[in-house]
C-alpha cells in the first residue's frame, strides 16, 4: 500500500493488543492516525469535521452498543460519507444487515493475518471510491436531464414539475407565488442577422444576468426558443412587476457584445400570481398576459388581470460600431 494516501484514519479499540495490531497497518495508509477508546470517543471522531477517510470499531468497544454507534454515526452525514469497518471475530445476523444497508463496509476478523487486512482493506477502499465515482456520474446524468444544454438554467419539464412542488407548500403557508414570463423582441431578427452560434450566446448571456437578480430559492428555466419563466416563491404581482422592471433595465437595457457587435436587446413580460392554483393554469395566465405585453410593444410589461397597455412610442436600435439599424417598431 502507499503511504498516506488517505488524510486521516481511525482506530477505535480499548484492547492493546488490536490496536498493536491495526495502527501500524493503518499507519502506513493514512497521515493522520486517530486513537478512540471508548464507543464515545469514536462517535465524536467520526462526526467531527473534517470526518476520517476510514473507520475501524471493535465491536467491544467500552461505552454504547456498536449498533447505536453506527446509527449515532450515520444520522448527520449519511450512509457512504465514509467507510466503516468493523473488527470481530463473529459475524452475526445484525452485521450481515448492516452490510447489506451499506451503513458498514465490511467485518474484519482481529486474528485475520497481516497480509489479509492490507488486502481487505484496500478492497473496502476500492469499492467506496468507485461508489463515490458512480454517485457523481448518476448526479451528473440526473442534472443533464433537467438542465436545458444551451443556458444552463431548468428546461420546461423540470421547472413545470419544481412548480407543482411549490405550489403545495404555497398551499400550506398560504403565501404568494409569482410567475414571470418573458421572451426576447424580434429574437428571429437577430438569428437572421447574427446566426444561431452568436445567438446562442446571447441567450446564455442572458441567463447569466437573469440568474444574477434572483434570489437563490427564485427557479429560472427556459420555456421555448427565446422564452424564459421566473417563478417567485413569497413574492405578490408588485414583487414580480418590480423584478421584471429591473430585468428589462438590467439584463436587457444593458448592451451585449456578441460576434464582434455591441448590441442591444429587448424584450416583453408576461406576470400571472398563482394564489395556490394548478401551475398549468397560472402558466396559461402568464402566456396570456405576455401575448397582452407583444401587442402593447417592445419592453412591456403585463399582469394577468390588468387591462392592457396602450402601445408605446415606435423605437429604433443601431449599432454603435456601424449605425446600422438593427431593430424597429
């Protein structure tokens, strides 16, 4: 085995001639070597942070039952944190469980000769660390499936299932939940001009900025093409009006630079307050009132339930590196 190839190690055993047996085995694996003898003291090594990177428990540790040990040890971490492996010479019904539940790692027997312990040591750590491996790449795959590729936010699935969850706990709290829904003006305008690579880049810009103004319990997912949807949990129509205000301030007043052009974006808002009601229903207000905010014009802004908004002033955007007019109603 290398030396120290794990930061820290425990042994815990009142019986001298285990730990004359174990440490100096354990020694050559870990860097930092802690000594418990008492159930107790283990208990407090392994729920400390950081945790060691192995556990080994004599079953006849002085102080708690090993079964309380483990379920003391497991509570605040969960199983897999770390391996534990337990030393005895009798291995009952109890462990062949916890072996089964993944709450240990193996039992190793105390008369077990040197060369066996190396080996089934290295064994339990070989398997923890292609758990851990596995546990990463099922995060992973799971993450890839609710993400939407392009921005990074949740794509319409995702959010639209995170929304029935929330719409239960608004249910029980009896507080708000706010729904903004917005798209970018004219967006077929700019992938003519600028091409679906830069924009591309443009809707993952503007998912970066949008994800900058929320707050970390707001959900942010990509509903369509260029159509984003914000819900709100907490938060009435005049928290929402508020944020879709300094969205279109923030996010799109700002200029984008983008295949070597400066440009600027705008786009329209669509508000819909849920009240506890089925997502499905307050998404179609949301899309409703946004259809409202299109006909009003470029940069509107429209609540569900409101009366429409009178068309504002045509505008016009140019480039300011050839004037060209990019944009106009």
């Amino acid at each position: 085995m290398s030396a120290n190839s794990l930061r820290a190690c425990l042994l815990a055993s009142h019986d001298s001639a285990l730990l004359s047996a174990f440490e100096p085995l354990l020694r050559n694996r870990c860097a930092e070597m802690q000594i418990a003898l008492s159930a107790e003291a283990a208990l407090a090594a392994m729920t400390d942070v950081p945790a060691p990177d192995l556990a080994l428990l004599d079953v006849n540790l002085p102080g708690m039952a090993t079964s309380q040990l483990l379920a003391a040890a497991r509570a605040d971490g969960g199983i897999g944190r770390f391996p534990i492996v337990l030393i005895s010479d009798t291995v009952t019904r109890e462990w062949l469980d916890r072996l089964a539940e993944g709450v240990i790692d193996d039992v190793i027997p105390f008369t077990a000769a040197s060369g066996f312990l190396e080996v089934r040591i290295e064994a339990v750590l070989r398997t923890h660390r292609l758990a851990l491996e596995l546990e990463r790449v099922s995060d992973s795959a799971a993450r890839n499936t609710q993400m939407d590729r392009l921005t990074g936010v949740y794509n319409r699935e995702t959010l639209l299932s995170m929304l029935f969850r929330e719409t239960d706990r608004v249910q029980r709290m009896k507080s708000p939940l706010s729904l903004v829904l917005f798209d970018v003006d004219d967006f077929g305008h700019w992938n003519s001009r600028l091409g679906a690579e830069a924009c591309d880049e443009l809707l993952c810009q503007i998912a970066a900025r949008t994800t900058r103004l929320m707050r970390s319990y707001d959900l942010l997912g990509r509903t369509g093409k260029d159509e984003f949807l914000i819900a709100m949990p907490g938060c009435g129509s005049a928290n929402a009006a508020m944020l879709a205000e300094r969205l279109r301030l923030e996010v799109f007043c700002a200029p984008f630079h983008v295949a070597g052009e400066t440009i600027r974006l705008s786009a329209c808002f669509g508000l819909a307050v849920s009240n506890g009601r089925s997502p499905l229903v307050v998404l179609r207000e949301a899309e409703q009132a946004l259809l409202f905010a299109r006909s009003a014009g470029p940069e509107s802004i429209q609540c569900f339930g409101n009366d429409p908004q009178d068309p504002p002033p045509p505008v016009t955007y140019y480039t300011p590196s050839t004037g060209d007019e990019l944009m106009a109603w």
